[in-house]
C-alpha cells in the first residue's frame, strides 16, 4: 500500500501563506529545491484542492521557459504524475493527466493508496487536513523558512 504524504514549506511562525495569501516568501533555493526534487521523485499521483491545483498550473507549461536545472527537474516530475483535484466548483481542467473529483471521499482515497505501486502526496492545507482528520494521512513533511509571516 502506498502511503499518503503532505508536505509544505512553512514560515517560522507556522504558516503556509501570508495575511495576502502569497507564498513569494517560501521560493525555495537551491539546496532546498534539489531536495525536495529528491523527495518529490517517486510520486506518481498528486491529490490538490483546487486552490492549490490553481497554484501549481504553473508546472504545466514551465517547460516553455528557461528555467535553472532544478526547476527543470521539477517541472518533468510534476508533468509525469497523475494528479487528482478535489473540488465542488472547477469544472474542468487544463493540465494533463488530471481528473476532478466533485468532493474529497475518504473511502476513494483509502482505494487509491491501495492500487498505488508508489507513494503519494497531498497538497494544499484544507485538503490535507481532511486527509489528516480521516487518518490517511501517513506522513507529514514542513519545510520551515527563516521568515516570520504574521498571519496567513
């Protein structure tokens, strides 16, 4: 069975996002990007709210900019997997292998883990708390930044 990974980078002050809900502030550098492609490599499947699906659109046509090396990697990475969004409002989708799911069914999740040769990551904070909260969460991975937010 695959297990089910939330990862998030993470002000000093815990939060996700600032009072605006800007993440300018978390860009990964360097050594934390090369990193976090090294954990992000054996994923196959992304499970986003929309919010967070909305917020990594980017990755789709990354490819057509010039990009350092590590961006690159990480475009191909995001691209290559499958990537479910659960939302009650998008309608449809503009990125490849990606599917909306009208509302997050725990018991679609528990079946997904189970058919899954590889791990699995969930993105967005509302969405993974309810991964959370139905305890199908089994890791949780923050990335915490040297800056002090404020609220978010």
């Amino acid at each position: 069975m695959a297990k089910l990974i939330y990862s998030a980078i993470a002000s000093a002050d815990g939060y996700i996002e600032d009072p605006d809900g800007g993440i300018d502030w978390g860009m990964p550098d360097e050594e934390l990007l090369g990193f976090i492609n090294e954990l992000e490599q054996p994923a196959r499947t992304y499970l986003y709210g929309r919010r967070m699906y909305e917020a990594m659109l980017y990755w789709e046509t990354a490819h057509t900019t010039v990009q350092p090396r590590l961006f690159q990697e990480f475009t191909g990475i995001w691209q290559a997997a499958e990537k479910i969004v659960f939302s009650t409002t998008l309608a449809s989708v503009s990125s490849a292998r990606t599917r909306v799911e009208p509302a997050f069914e725990p018991g679609l999740v528990r079946q997904l883990k189970s058919a899954a040769e590889h791990d699995m990551r969930v993105g967005g904070a509302d969405l993974a708390g309810q991964a959370i909260k139905a305890g199908l969460a089994d890791e949780v991975r923050l990335f915490l930044v040297p800056v002090v937010v404020g609220g978010g």
